[in-house]
C-alpha cells in the first residue's frame, strides 16, 4: 500500500513539474504592465472595499463576462470601449451610495450601471445570421443571466466580423447602419466612418484576467508540491525501514519453500517412482493444466453458444424491424406519387398562370413602351409648341412697335391739324365747313381731352383718345377742291399754297390797315407761337419719356426671356439627372411655364414635376422628398445661367432616402470642377464617402471653445472618425 502511495506522487510530481512548464512559459510570453499607477491600484482597492460594503455591488463589466474565445478579445473591447471599467449595480440606490463613497475617499470617479433602470437597446434577430463570419457581440461573450441587460446596454447591435472584407459588405454594400468591429481592431461605425488602432490597451485587461487565474492556480500548485515533497521527505525513512523488512520476509518464505519442497520429495517419492514422474509437483501441474483446459474449452463452447444465441435474436430483431421500415416506407412512396400527382397538377396550373402573367407582363411591356414613346413624341411637340409660342411672342412684340411708331406718326398729324385750325381761327380765315363751326375749336390744350397725354396710362389707349377725340366736332368741306387737288399729296402744292398766301399778306399790308387789330394780331400771334413751342416741347418730352419707357420694358423683357429661356430648357434634363435610375432610366420630367406672355415678369411662372413613373401633380402634392429633389433641380438649372464658383448646400438631404442622396451625390461628383466647387452641410454617411476633403467643428472640452479638424479623403477611402458630433461640408 506503501509503494502504490509513492507511484502516485512520483506521478502527480511529474504532472505538476509538466503544468508548472506551461504556465511559466505562458508566463514569459504574456504582456503585462508590472508598474500599476498608484492611482489604479487605491481605484482597484476602492472597488474591493465596495464590493465588501454594499451587497448590491458586482464590480465592472470587464470581470463579469469573457470572450468565448481569444480571437475576440480586441474586438469585444473595442465594442465595449468606455463601458468596460463601467460598474455594474442592482439599483440606482446603490450607485449613488457608491459615488458618495468614492468621493469622501477621492478614489476617482466611475461610470455606474444600475440594472433596474437601464434601458437597452432591443437586439435585432436579423443580425446573428445577416452574414457568415459576422456575429452580435453578445454572442461571443460569456456572462451569467443577471448581468445581461448591462451587455446589451454595452454592446447594442454591434458586429463582430472576421475581417475587414465582411465588414464593408455589411455596411456599405448592404446599407447597414450598424457598428461592425472586425477581430483585428478596425472599426465601422454607423455614419460610415472607418477607425483603426483602437482597443489595444484596453485588451490587456482579459489578458490581466487571465494572468491573475493563472497565478492563482500557479500558487495553488506550488503549494501542493511543496505539501507533497514534505509528505515523502517525512514518509522515506519508514519506507526504507518496511523496504527491508520485507526483504527478511522475502527471504524467510523463500527458505520455507525450500524447506516445504523438500519434504514433499520425501513423502511422495514412492508415489512418484510408480507413476513415473519427478516429483509432485510435476503430477499436480499436468493434472490441473488437463482439469483448466477442459474448463477453458467447456467456456468458450458456452460463450459461444451465447453469441450465437445472442445474434440470432438480433438478427429476428433486424429483420422485424427493416420490415416494418419497408411497410412505412412502402406507404410513404405512395401517399409521396399522390403528392407527387398533385403536385405536378398544380405545377400545370401555375405553369398556365404563369404563362399569362407573362403575356400579360410583355404586353404591359408593349404598352409602357408605346406610352413612352408617345410621352417622349408629346414631350417634342410640347417643347416644339413652347418654341413656336415664344417666337409668336417676339412677333407681336415686333408688331407693337410697328404699331407705337404708327400712333406716334398719327399723333404727329392731328398736332399739326390742330395747330392748323388753331391759326385759322385766330387769323379769322373761313374754312367751308361740312359740320361745326370755328367757334369749336379749341384754343387751349386744356380744352382738350387731358387723358390724351396722361403717361401713366397705357399708350395705346392714349393714342386713340387723343387721335379720336371729336370734342370740337369740326368736318371740312373738301368739295370746293378740284380732283387732282384731292388726289395729289405732292409737298409743291402746299408751297404753292403759302407762296399764294404770303403774297395775299403783303397786298393787305398794303392796304389802309387797322392799327389796333394789327396790335391785337401780332399779340395773338405771340401767345399762339408760345403755346405752339410749349407745346412741341411737351410732345418731345413725352415722346422720348415713351421711348424710354418702352426701351426699358423691351430690355427687361429680353433679359427675363433670355433667363427664363435657358433656365426653361435645362431644368428638364437636370431633373432626369436627378431622379433616373437603374429601375427608371429616363428619370423624370420638368418644365416652366408662364402665366402673362405679354409681360411675364409681372405675374407669376408655373412649375411642374413629375417624378418617374407618377401621374401628373400640382407641387403641392408631392412628398418632401420629391419637393427637394424638384427644388434642387431648379436651383441647379438657375445657377446654370451665370454659374459661381462656390455652391453652399445646408442639409438638403434631410427629407431624402438613401437612394436619392446618392443620387445627389454622383450628381455633385459629377459636375464638380476646379471652377465649380460645391461646399455641402450634411449628416448623411453617404455624402462622406464620396467628398474630396472633409471638414469637422467639434466642442473641446478643456478650452470650452470649438474647434476644426479636416481630412483629405479620395474616391475609394473613407474618412476616420475623430470627433464626437460634427456636420460635415465637402469641399476642394
């Protein structure tokens, strides 16, 4: 019993010199920080002391789970980041008892998890089969039950993927806004941004762990050892006192035996000699090998019996038992052809519905095809029709001036009749008169229609009044004129005429005058003559305050058609750049139109937009997302006219999707210059991954003021993380 005693610790001295092996070299392999701060260790203490004085205390995260393996132990840290020295509670009691204490014993300062008022957020099911070699942090950690709300607080939704490659397809090919940390420390977080570098000093801690563990079972060890080499040293000297008192017996039962077999030669040497045999001995060992041979055979034979027994039974067994599996399998091959019947029973019947889905999809097809060619054929003649109304425009406008240059000839004539027979009346000379009398003609301007020179009116209506106006009622009586008089408008007539009057007027000077009406003439004359001037400077006036006028009306009117026509045919081809896809690839359709063609800048203009694939709206009607993709096409097609160097967009993506901000975004790439640069204020993932700079404004907490961070990022990077909350504008 002795003996067996000291094999066993031979043995287990031997395991543990093998086990002591491996932890030391272990040991030497392990990195590890020896020179502790001194305030780690009073916090390490402080939260031993906590734990001792509230029940409630469980201690931090980090000690209370593990990754199920080594390879995740970066990751997991990183996904835990500042919750891993977070303290874990049962009540925001307790938490607040804890910070109390900590600060009477200026132990630092901690982040509490109280487990009865924590909200966690709910994990998504969808993510722990999303993609392979992608799993929820929670799932490659270890934790009781209790602590598993603090985990979900920690970790929320984010993955844990095998390489970087997994984690792109999950987050930018896949669209996922979910964190994804990859075993080698890189990280993707929601908004797109990529960090790297991470986690590393934080990992020491589950090595920590695992060197105190081992230490601990190291020690252990050590003292079991130390406890067995004590227990031999004390137990060899009577191992060796029993080592030769068991030789003497050896030696004694080997003299007895001797002494045993030499009085069996003497006692059976007659029985010996007559058998024939040379001792005793030699009779008992062939007797008993024939006796144990026998058995041994008589054995077998029954253990043999026994398989066969035995499998014969096994073999009944089997075989009621592959024909009761032959029966079953016998039903379910027919009930399998019933099925199968049925089966493909109704595959002809989906195979027929199939058949006219598709008839009907390709004559659907047919349909959509010859309704956007009809669209695209309405579309040209709209846009011929828009052409053909504008140059009808520009005619009129023409035919306006021929007009206005008319009226001001008329105008021209009726001063010249008036100015006429105004000299006829002062001059008392009888004209033969149809209707009227001298007497109404006006003298005076005043007398006169007065709405005739108002220049507020419109000129057309002033035009008609003055060349109408009949207020004088006056008709001559042409009869008196021979026929080429009246068909000739030669100018020599009307000299012939003056020269005949002016020869008149010197016979009558001639004449024995009367002084006083040649007084009164010559004052009538004075007053005519003023009245005559004030009244053609007054036309001019007039006439070129017209001239102004409606220069000033034709430029304004040219510069907004020359905007509006521009405008009016890019923002058709800006809003399908806007709104095609893959699914539509002709986009949508946008056009203006005016509500006064006469003066368009007076009333309002009209803007319509149909997105793919819609019916005709009002803009009223759209989603807020169709209005800003509508408004965005606008604006780009107004700052085509007289483009700028600098384009300033501040969140216009916040009533868009992801598929229409990218959709911005290649647009912006695209028509991005060194002469067209464009600046935008976004927090939309998708803009980032395609600017070329990146600039963030975030708070620094120790000067209290903000502060700037920029990245240069190209078409196929993202940007790093560096801040807190930021907006982020692209830029050159």
């Amino acid at each position: 019993m002795l003996l067996l005693t000291l094999l066993s610790g031979s043995e287990k001295e031997q395991d543990l010199n093998d086990k002591l092996q491996e932890t030391l070299h272990r040991l030497m392999q392990a990195r590890i920080d020896k020179n502790e701060s001194e305030k780690e260790t009073r916090f390490k203490e402080c939260l031993q002391n906590l734990k001792q004085i509230y029940p409630g205390f469980h201690g931090r995260l980090a000690d209370l789970c593990k990754p199920t393996q080594r390879k995740y132990d970066l990751a997991i840290s990183i996904v835990l980041g500042r919750n891993i020295d977070a303290v874990v509670v049962d009540n925001e009691k307790t938490a607040m008892d804890c910070i109390q204490y900590m600060r009477d014993q200026r132990a630092g300062h901690a982040t509490f998890i109280p487990l009865d008022t924590i909200v966690a957020p709910v994990v998504e099911d969808r993510f722990r089969t999303f993609a392979k070699g992608a799993k929820l942090a929670v799932d490659v950690l270890e934790y009781e039950d209790q602590y598993e709300r603090a985990l979900m607080y920690a970790c929320g939704n984010a993955l844990v993927c095998d390489n970087l490659a997994i984690a792109k397809h999950i987050c930018y090919e896949r669209n996922q806004e979910v964190k994804a940390v990859t075993l080698d420390g890189t990280v993707i977080h929601k908004n797109g941004l990529i960090t790297g570098g991470e986690g590393v000093s934080a990992a020491k801690q589950w090595e920590e762990r695992e060197l105190e563990g081992t230490q601990t079972k190291l020690s252990g060890i050590r003292d079991e050892l130390t406890h067995l080499n004590n227990h031999i040293a004390s137990e060899d000297i009577p191992y060796q006192q029993a080592k030769d008192e068991l030789q003497r017996q050896h030696q004694t039962i080997a003299e007895l035996e001797d002494h045993i077999i030499r009085i069996e030669d003497e006692v059976f040497s007659d029985f010996c000699s007559r058998i024939q045999v040379t001792n005793i001995r030699e009779y008992e060992s062939s007797q008993v090998r024939g006796a144990q041979e026998l058995r041994e055979k008589q054995l077998n034979l029954t253990t043999q019996r026994s398989k066969v027994e035995n499998q014969l039974l096994f073999e009944r067994q089997q075989l009621e038992e592959l024909q009761q599996r032959f029966s079953r399998l016998e039903q379910t091959l027919a009930a399998d052809a019933s099925e199968i019947e049925s089966k493909n029973v109704e595959k002809e019947e989906y195979l027929g519905k199939l058949q006219k889905i598709q008839d009907n999809m390709t004559k659907m097809e047919n349909q959509v095809s010859e309704l956007k060619a009809k669209e695209e054929a309405q579309e040209k003649l709209v846009e011929e029709q828009r052409k053909s109304l504008s140059q009808k425009g520009q005619e009129v406008d023409k035919m306006m001036k021929v007009v206005t240059d008319m009226e001001t000839a008329i105008e021209k004539l009726h001063a010249e009749r008036m100015s006429i027979f105004r000299k006829c009346k002062l001059e008392e000379i009888n004209i033969p008169l149809n209707q009227g009398s001298m007497e109404d003609v006006p003298m005076d301007d005043s007398e006169d229609n007065s709405e005739a020179m108002d220049l507020d009116e419109p000129s057309q209506m002033s035009t008609q009044m003055s060349v109408l106006s009949s207020n004088w009622s006056i008709a001559v009586d042409y009869s008196a004129l021979s026929r080429n008089l009246k068909d000739n408008d030669d100018s020599s007539i009307e000299e012939e005429f003056q020269t005949n009057i002016r020869d008149l007027s010197e016979q009558l000077d001639k004449m024995a005058p009367n002084l006083k009406a040649v007084d009164r003439l010559e004052g009538v004359e004075n007053r005519l003559k003023d009245t005559e001037d004030q009244f053609e400077k007054a036309r001019k006036t007039a006439k070129r305050a017209k001239e102004k006028f409606n220069t000033v009306k034709q430029k304004r009117y040219n510069l907004f058609m020359d905007a509006y026509n521009h405008i009016s045919e890019k923002i058709d081809q800006v809003y399908k750049d806007l709104t095609k896809s893959a699914n539509h690839p002709l986009g949508g359709t946008a056009y203006l139109s005016l509500e006064d063609n006469e003066e368009p800048y007076l009333e309002g203009i009209r803007y319509h937009a149909m997105p793919p694939m819609k019916r005709f709206r009002d803009m009223e009607q759209l989603s807020g997302g169709e209005k800003t993709m509508a408004a965005l096409a606008l604006l780009f097609a107004i700052h085509s006219y007289h483009p700028s160097p600098f384009f300033v967009l501040d969140e216009v993506d916040a009533a868009l999707d992801n598929a229409n901000v990218s959709k911005i975004a290649t647009y912006i790439r695209e028509h991005s210059s060194d002469k067209f640069q464009f600046i935008v204020i976004s927090l939309k993932s998708m803009l980032y991954q395609k600017a070329e700079s990146l600039v963030g404004i975030y708070r620094d907490q120790e000067i209290n003021s903000s502060r700037v961070l920029t990245l240069a990022v190209s078409k196929n990077t993202y940007a790093l993380k560096g801040l807190y909350g930021y907006k982020t504008p692209l830029s050159d």
